[in-house]
C-alpha cells in the first residue's frame, strides 16, 4: 500500500516540477525579448526623430 501512495503522489511532485521549470525558462525568455526590443525600440525612435 506504501508503493500504492507513493506511484499515486510523483506524478503531481512532477507536474509541479516541471510547470515551475516551464513558467521560470519563460520567465527568462520574455525578459530577454523585453531587453532586445528595447534598444531596438530605442533605435527606431532615434532614427525617426534625427
């Protein structure tokens, strides 16, 4: 029954594992989105403006 409890829990220990590994790669991923349009933004608007 011990077995039983155990196989029931790690699927949950594991979803849990892997939504956090998903939501902070994410997480990285759009900052560096964030951080790249930025200067290129940036560089646009200073083209546009001169």
């Amino acid at each position: 029954t011990e077995r039983n409890g155990v196989t029931n829990i790690t699927p949950v220990i594991l979803n849990r594992v892997a939504r956090g590994v998903f939501t902070t790669s994410f997480n990285q991923l759009t900052a560096q989105v964030k951080a790249m349009t930025v200067p290129v933004t940036l560089a646009r608007t200073g083209v546009i403006c001169t």
